[in-house]
C-alpha cells in the first residue's frame, strides 16, 4: 500500500458457503490492495465454511474467524448480529470497513478503484460498486434508486459507520442506514468504474414472492408513500411480476398496525425523496442513466 493510502477491513457473514467463500478467497488474496483484516463471521453452518475459514486464517494472521451469537428470529438480524461481532474484532476501525458477502467475485483492482473514490470524496460515507447478475447467459449491470450502495459489497467510511451505528437488526438495515447517513450529511452511492459479479440474485434463497413481499413490509417500516410503493411495483412487475407481492407486504404490515421506524426526522427525509417532484430522477436511477460517483 503507498503512503497515505486508505487503509480497509473486511466483514463477511457466512452461512454454508463452502463453495462461494473458496471462489471469494481467491479474489481477496488477488487484490492490488490487500485489506489490513478480515473478520469471517460463522453462523452455524453444517458444511465445509467454517474448516475452510479456519485454513485461511492459520495462513494469513491478518484474516479472522468467528462464530456469530445465536441468531434472533427477526428476518434480517442474523446478518447484523455476524456483521456486528465481526466489527467488534475489528476495532479500530481503519479508514473503510466493508461488509462482503460470500458470493460475489470482482477482479484484482476492486477495491483499489473503490478506496480511490473514497479518497477523491470527504462526504462518501457509503459506497459499492456496480452489481452484475447472470441473465440468460450474460452478465449484466443491475440499477437501484436514491444511489443505493449494494449490500453485498458495501463500503463504509470510518466516520460515516461510526455516525449510523447501532446498525438496525433487521430486513432492510441496509436501507435504513444509508437514510441515517443522508440526514447526517453524508452521500451514499453506487461508483460504476468497478463492479463485482453477484452469483447468487437477491432474495434467492427466499423466493421470489417471499423476497417482495417482505420488500412491501420494510416499505411500511420505513414509512414509504403509498402512491411511491405502487409505482415502483408495478415498474418492477413488468419484468418480475411477483413484484406486486410489495404492495401487499405493506398493506398487511398496515392493517396489523406494524411499527414505524421511530426516527422522524428519517422517515420524513426518505418521503421527501420520494416525492412527485424527484420521481422522474428516481425513474432514471433504477434505469442507470445517472451518473454517480
């Protein structure tokens, strides 16, 4: 690493992944610019993870491996609760921690290029590169709105993850902290010079009227516009029509008077992006045609 360099840290949360976290290792160890850690947080996996994590780290002192506490049945915390114990382990922090899940992969430069936007902007608080997902055979860029950086491989500056803790242990912690972020003054965004390669799609593990649906239930949480939520599912149903499942998530979460999030100042930032006003840049967003970092 050159002098003055920013320095990284990495937290991946596994779960019966032998064959991804071989794949994932090869990358990590191939990169420019190693990252001073890595924390592999084991959650009671019954295959291979945990011995080839071990191998790892009896190699390499700066790669850690942990088991994370018993998960709660929330949705969403075991995730948290591994990320949570990985950081603890990681203290300090150096300049950007990132949480990468296990089934990504990305070429030598990854986080090379991805430090280097961190580097060139004090305000970035959030950050990942652009995400690759197979399609009938061929790799292609998927888009998100309001410059979400994917969690499956997302980067946080020291001073922004330190603003936005105590991370929420639930689905959608991930959105909720980069609105936290936001309102803190700080910019979240995709950067579009790198990209990783997603093996396994959002939600698979969970299927697809299952992962919307629970979509439609993080929406109510948040305190979405209706009118907001209806749009974006029908925009998604014209490709995956199981995206309707969003409106009824958020309907049952409405009639069973679910909580709210109980940040007001959050919840009123997010509807005002949200707004007829911002829907046309929302639209180009999910589209790509707005450049990011």
């Amino acid at each position: 690493m050159t002098k003055g360099a920013l320095a990284y840290a990495l937290v991946t949360p596994v779960r019966n992944e032998e064959a991804n976290l071989h794949r994932l290792a090869e990358c990590v160890l191939a990169q420019s610019v190693l990252p001073k850690a890595w924390a592999i947080v084991d959650s009671g996996s019954t295959d291979r993870t945990l011995e080839i994590a071990n191998e790892l780290s009896s190699s390499r002192e700066w790669v850690r491996v942990l088991e994370a506490p018993e998960p709660e049945q929330i949705r969403g915390a075991p995730i948290v609760r591994a990320v949570l114990a990985g950081l603890e382990v990681l203290r300090p922090w150096p300049d950007v921690v990132v949480k990468l899940d296990a089934d990504v992969s990305f070429d030598p430069t990854h986080f090379e290029h991805l430090l280097a936007h961190f580097a060139a902007d004090p305000r970035l608080g959030i950050a990942s590169s652009l995400c690759l997902e197979e399609e009938a055979g061929e790799w292609r860029a998927t888009y998100s709105t309001r410059s979400h950086a994917r969690g499956a491989v997302r980067a946080y500056r020291r001073a922004c993850l330190t603003d936005v803790m105590p991370l929420e242990q639930r689905l959608g912690w991930d959105g909720i902290d980069e609105l936290k972020a936001a309102v803190r003054g700080w910019r979240t965004a995709t950067v579009y010079d790198t990209a990783f390669f997603h093996h396994r799609k959002l939600g698979e593990r969970e299927g697809d009227y299952g992962r919307w649906n629970r979509q439609g239930e993080m929406a109510h949480y948040l305190g979405y516009r209706p009118s907001y939520l209806v749009v974006r599912a029908l925009y998604r149903a014209r490709r995956e029509p199981s995206a309707l499942a969003m409106v009824a998530g958020y309907l049952g979460a409405a009639i069973r008077r679910r909580p709210r999030y109980p940040d007001s100042e959050v919840r009123a930032w997010l509807r005002r992006e949200q707004s007829l006003r911002h829907l046309r840049t929302r639209a180009r967003e999910a589209l790509g045609r707005v450049e990011s970092a």
